[in-house]
C-alpha cells in the first residue's frame, strides 16, 4: 500500500481496499478478451516466424492467466472479506499482472529479432499500448500498474538492446520516457482516487453527526428544532416541542409561533424578523405553559429556498433556559439579600444608598440608622447559635413591622442591622430609632427559651454639603459608637466633634499596633513593702508607652483601645516576658507583680505563655504574682476559675485587686481561695481621716487573716496612713510615700543584695504628684 494509504486510518484504509478490489473487477472481462484477441492476433501475424510449439505455449499461458485473473475478480466480489482475505486477492492481481507483462513484453522482445520493418512498426504499437494498458486496467492497484510498467519496460529494452542500432537505442530512450511517465501518472491516479474516498467517508461522517446531533436535538427536553412557514406558522412539529408547549402536536401543526410568547415586545419583534425574512439568535421569550412562566431562546435561519404557500421559510431551534433563568434569579437574591434573615444584605444596602444620595436634592431629608445588638455573643455562647439564629429571624420580623414601604431595612453583618429613612420618615428618625430600641428591648420566646435582648442605635441624618454616602456612613457609625460607649441600649445622634474624636481614637489605635515593632512600649516598677521589717519584698510591674510625639502615654489612655481591638493579649504576653526577664536579674527574694486583663483570662494562650516566659527566665514560679480584678470573674467567672487554679497548681500567686470596689466580692473569696487581697486606694486615701474607712480597712484585713491570705495596702502617701495600717494588722503597703513607678534602671537597690529601706519621716511630693495626680498615675495595664 503506498504513503496515501498509510497515513490513513485503519477503517479508511479497508474502505480503500475494498474500493480498489471492487473497481478492478468492473473492467476485467473486457481487458482479458482484448489481451486473448491481441496475443491471437499477434500469434497469426508472426506464425511463420516462430515454432508452432512456442505459439503454443504462449497463447496456453494467456488463456491460464485471463482464467485466473477471471477468478480472483469473482472473489473480489464477495461481500463482507476481512482484511486478509482481501491483502491476497489484491497480492494476486499484482501477481498476475506481473505475469501478463512478462508473457507481452518477452513474446514482443523475441519477435524483434525475426520481424520485417513493417512488424517493427507493429511491435512498437503493441509494445507502447500494453505499457499504457497498465494505467487503464490497474489504475485502482498502483502494485500491478507498477509491476506491468516495469516489467514490459525490461522486456522492450531487452529485446531493442539485442536487436542494436541507433534506431534501437532512439526508441529505448523514447520508451524510458513513456515509461516515465506512465508510472507517475499511475501514481497520480490512484491519489486522487484515495482522496476522493476520504473526502467522500468524511462528508458521510460529518453527515452521520449532524443527523445524530438533529435527533439529539429532537430527542433532549430542552432542545426542540422547529420549522416555520413565511407566516410564521410551525410546520411538522416534533413531539417534544409539543410536550414542552403542553398541547397536543396535531394542534401545534399550523399554529403561529408568535401565538406562542407572552410578552407583546418580544411578539411584535419575532414578527418583525419573519415578516422580512432575517435570520435572529438566541432571542429570549417568556412562555406561558399550563400557567407556569418558562423561558425559552429562538434561534433561527431563512431556509435557502421557499417555494408556494406552506413551504419552510425559517429551520431554527428553541432551548428551555427556564432552570438557568430560575438560577440566574437564585445566584442574583443571594447576592443582595440575607440567607438567614431575608433582608437585603451590605450590598444592595450600600448600592441603594449610593443610588439615593447620588439622587438627592439639597433640600431631601434622608436619615441613616445603625444599630446592633448588645451582647448578642454572650447568648451564642450560653444557648448555642441555632437559638441566636433563630433570635435573629424573630429581630427581623420585628424590625419589618416597624418599617414602611419606601424604607430600606438590611442585615449588615453578624448583629448589625441598618435602616434608611427618606422624605417624611426621615423626619421622624428619632422617635423610629426609640421604637427600635422600644421593640428589641420586649422578650423574646425562643425555643422554651426566654431571651431578653437589648440594642444599640446610632442616627445620622444627610446634609448636602457631604461628600458622598460614605461620610452619612462613618456618621451613623460613631453615632453608634457612641450609644455604645455611653452603656448600651440607647439611641446616640451624631454631633458635631465625634469625626474628631473618632479619628484621634483611629490614629491612637494605629500608632498602638505599631508600637511593640518600634520598641515604645516600657515597663516602669514600683516598689512593695512590708511593713514590719520596712523591707521592699517585691515590686508591681506597670505599663507606659513612650511614644516620640505624644510622650508618655499612661495606661489610662490606651489600655481600653487596646482591650477593644483585642491589642491587649499580645501587650500583656510582652509585659509578662519582659517582667519575667528583669526579675531575673533582682534578688532572689524579690517578687514580680503582673496585672491581667478580662481579655487576657480569656486567652487561650495565656497559660503557655506564662509556662513559656518562667522557663525562659529561670525565675521561680513563687516569685510571680498575678493581680486580677474581681470584674474578670463577672465574666465567664468558671472558665476564669479553672484557668487560675491552673496558674495556682504551678506555684504562681494570685492577688485580688481592687477589693471592696465591686458587689460581689465575697462571693469570689468563697469560690477562689488567693493568696492576696489588695485594698483599694479609694479606703487607704482617707484611713487616718474617716473612722468608716478605717473600719472597712479593718474587716478586710480581719477577713483575709481568718481565711490566710496577705493584704496589700495600695495609694499609701503619707505616714500617718503607714501608721493606721500598721495599727490594723496591715501586711504589705505600696505607694508614692515608698516610691512611685520608675524605670528599672532607677532602681540601683535590685542589683543589691539587700532591698532595705529606712523607716520614712518626712517625704515632699513634687507638685506634679499630688494625691489626685498620683491617683490618675497609679491605673495599671
């Protein structure tokens, strides 16, 4: 098989098989009658030149080859021959051809020799029309065209050779010539059959998809090919076309595809498309079947022909999009409401507000209202989220009760809620913002659950000198802020002077983040002492910032930024490593105290910290205090208990601050047992001045010695305090009498061996430390 053929396919390489064997045998009768008349008459031609016998014999081996070329033709038609089956029939008739070249081209080449001048001319007629024979009767096998070629060209050439002459190798030269040409053009030949084989199986192959693409169509429910007259009537509907219109296909054969579509623009424009015979695609309609909208897509091309009334103008193809349109409007809700709540969510919120102030007239009132719910983490946390989804839901309801048609109410976030007054209802901002306030504040039934919840409200209202809806939000949201910075549940308006606050607050909070990187944060120490030998035990670890334009920054100042963006753990895990790490370097004997926020008792972090920070430094876990205020235990109190006895367990020591500022604070004596209370200043202040504080002074260190723990007296300035509390019993004091908060490199006695102080008489206080200033100073991190 040549190069064509190998470069195809198997399949296509049988089809051409099949066809050569196929065409050869259409022309084999009438090519061997014409090779038994031509060798016949040859035969008489030159009877007396050669022996009777040698006629014989060649006339005999014509008759075997005709015979057997007959058979092979015969067998070449049979249906259905497998691939190897037909390789043989087609080697045979390459075989025979051979066999029929060599039979012409010897019996021409011996009669060369023997043969008068006019039977030259003879010869050569014969000899060049048996070469040709070659590209006519074995144009379809290119093998037996080559092998006859070849053969008669040896044969011829021999026989002229022998003969010799001029004339003679004139006519070889002539014959390589013919030859040439002969083989080429037989090469040629069959290409082009083999190619039109191909194209032909291709084109019945492309021919094959489309049909099986059309009953594709035909058969798919969301497919449908249609067909439609010049007036618009469908022709031949298909049964799944009528399946899809819900009517019978009887009923639907005539019928005006226009009668179809709902929308009366969508049938004035399909009529316009068939009215001047213009292809269209992809034309959306709504349909209505049996009562339910469905939308479809035309498509459709002018038929190439339209002849007489009722012959197809248009062929074209409808597609159901309705599931795609009904996800279209599903993908569109969910992006602009509420899963839970089903109120529109931040983003169609903020694009209907961009849209209303972009359209807003100077004189338009619009008012804005934030609000969100107090706590509303304390009751996930206590009845789990699926009853604080289901609080949510029931919020919402109550909140569209009190909107009005034109308002905009959305969920903004977790608890956040917004709502956007106009025209008349924004003039009534105030008293919708106190029903706000008026309807979450009434209980809620969920579950068998008895929820009790309260919000706060922010309310800004639009002026035209704003810039853009972004500013009534930031206006909104410190009225916010500030509802909730004055105890929650409340209504706030914004005043002039909160953008100001709020962003000194915003560079405050920025400035903060940045302040470990830049090395600002110091921790200053002040002294505690026993009152009985005078001696200074330990010191109270206590935080300033030190920034390089505001100065130094005390506690009060930013410990509640740093509580509220969550800030305070990372500071608190610096100033425990880093008191842990001075403590090193002190005496042995001296103790470390460490204040501890609400915020870093609920840290999940805050035991390995400390474990962390004690092995570091080296420093025994007796020589660390941590101070904790009773309003630590007012929230998650038994989660914070667990986490003290934890530190406790370690050997580290735990101080009650503050003691007597709070309501509950024998409460907590009961249920934790610490090593130390600390009397609040507020009772030390005046001790040597108001006999009632001189006698809660007394119950509290009469208290703390019955269940065997220390009392510290904070805020001690004057010596006659120092003489009260030692009256009283009074085991440990710290104040400005002893030392105010310094740096540690003020303190030149921690590298000493020996921390002993001598007994104050007289101290004078700089003015910038008076008892109120030195109050304000005393508020740790």
């Amino acid at each position: 098989m040549n190069s064509k053929a190998e470069e195809l396919g198997r399949s296509d390489q049988d089809l051409i098989l099949r066809e050569q064997l196929a065409e050869h045998g259409k022309s084999v009768r009438v090519t061997v009658f014409a090779n038994l008349v031509n060798a016949a008459i040859l035969s008489i031609l030159f009877f007396d030149q050669a022996p009777l016998a040698m006629h014989v014999l060649w006339y005999a081996m014509f008759a075997y080859l005709s015979i057997s070329r007959l058979h092979l033709a015969k067998r070449s038609r049979t249906a259905d021959l497998p691939r190897s089956e037909m390789l043989k029939l087609k080697a045979g008739i390459t075989f025979n051809a051979a066999g029929y070249a060599q039979m012409w081209g010897a019996g021409v080449a011996c009669l060369l020799s023997v043969a008068t001048s006019n039977q030259l001319m003879l010869l050569a007629i014969i000899g060049a029309g048996k070469m040709s024979t070659a590209v006519v009767s074995y144009r379809h096998i290119p093998e037996a065209s080559r092998a006859w070629t070849i053969i008669m060209y040896v044969g011829l050439t021999t026989g002229l050779l022998y003969l010799g002459g001029i004339e003679s190798y004139a006519a070889i030269a002539l014959l390589t010539m013919f030859g040439s040409v002969l083989y080429i053009n037989g090469a040629n030949i069959f290409e082009n059959f083999a190619n039109q084989l191909t194209a032909g199986q291709e084109i019945q192959r492309s021919a094959e998809t489309v049909r099986l693409l059309l009953n594709d169509f035909e058969e798919q429910a969301s497919n449908w090919l249609f067909s439609v007259d010049a007036d618009g009537c469908l022709i031949d509907v298909c049964e799944r076309f009528a399946e899809a219109a819900n009517r019978p296909r009887e009923a639907m054969n005539g019928m005006n595809l226009i009668s179809l579509i709902e929308d009366e623009e969508h049938r004035t424009q399909l009529a316009d498309h068939i009215a001047n015979g213009r292809s269209f695609r992809d034309m959306t309609v709504s349909i209505d079947v049996g009562g339910d909208q469905q939308w479809w897509t035309i498509s459709a091309r002018v038929a190439e022909e339209v002849s007489g009334a009722g012959s197809v103008a248009f062929r074209g193809v409808i597609e159901d999009i309705t599931a795609q349109k009904n996800a279209e409007a599903k993908v569109s809700y969910m992006a602009h409401f509420d899963g839970l709540t089903d109120l529109p969510n931040r983003r169609l919120f903020t694009e209907t507000l961009n849209r209303t102030i972009h359209r807003a007239q100077p004189d338009d009132d619009i008012s804005l209202i934030f609000f969100d719910l107090d706590h509303f983490k304390a009751i996930n946390d206590t009845l789990g989220h699926p009853i604080g989804d289901k609080l949510l839901q029931m919020i919402s309801r109550r909140l569209e009760s009190l909107a009005k048609p034109g308002d905009l109410l959305a969920r903004i976030g977790g608890d956040e809620f917004a709502l956007l007054l106009t025209g008349a209802r924004a003039i009534s901002q105030a008293d919708i913002a106190e029903a706000i306030v008026d309807q979450i504040g009434k209980p809620f039934l969920v579950d068998d659950h008895n929820v009790v919840s309260s919000v706060s409200v922010g309310v800004a209202a639009w002026t035209s000198d704003m810039q853009d809806a972004n500013q009534l939000l930031k206006y909104a949201d410190l009225a916010l802020y500030s509802a909730k910075g004055a105890g929650r549940n409340r209504v706030a308006f914004f005043e002039e002077g909160m953008d100001v606050a709020a962003e000194a607050r915003r560079n405050l909070e920025l400035d903060l983040r940045a302040s470990l990187g830049r090395d600002e944060m110091r921790l200053h120490y002040q002294p505690l002492v026993d009152l009985k030998t005078q001696q200074k035990i330990g010191y109270e670890a206590l935080l300033r910032w030190e920034h390089p334009e505001r100065g130094v920054v005390m506690p009060d100042d930013f410990i509640a930024v740093a509580e509220e963006t969550g800030m305070i753990v990372q500071l608190g895990e610096w100033v425990i490593r880093k008191a842990l790490d001075d403590a090193a370097s002190w005496d042995e004997k001296l103790t470390v105290a460490i204040n501890l926020s609400p915020t870093q008792m609920r840290s999940a972090s805050l035991v390995s910290t400390i474990v962390s920070a004690l092995a570091h430094s080296g420093v025994d876990p007796g020589r660390l205090e941590l101070e904790i205020t009773e309003s630590i235990l007012m929230q998650d109190s038994e989660a914070n208990i667990r986490t003290l006895h934890t530190l406790r367990d370690l050997g580290i020591r735990i101080s009650l601050d503050d003691f007597g500022t709070g309501y509950s604070s024998l409460n907590y004596l009961r249920s934790f047992p610490f090593d130390k209370i600390k009397i609040d200043r507020c009772f030390v202040s005046e001790i040597d001045t108001r006999e009632d504080c001189r006698a809660i002074i007394r119950s509290v260190i009469s208290l703390a010695q019955n269940l065997g723990m220390t009392t510290t007296a904070e805020g001690v300035e004057r010596e006659d305090q120092v003489d009260e509390l030692r009256m009283e019993g009074c085991d440990q004091v710290q104040g400005f009498l002893y030392g105010k908060a310094e740096a540690l490199e003020e303190y030149t006695d921690l590298r000493s061996n020996q921390a002993q102080i001598p007994k104050v008489e007289t101290i004078y206080l700089p003015a910038a430390e008076v008892p109120i200033a030195a109050d304000q100073q005393r508020k740790k991190a």
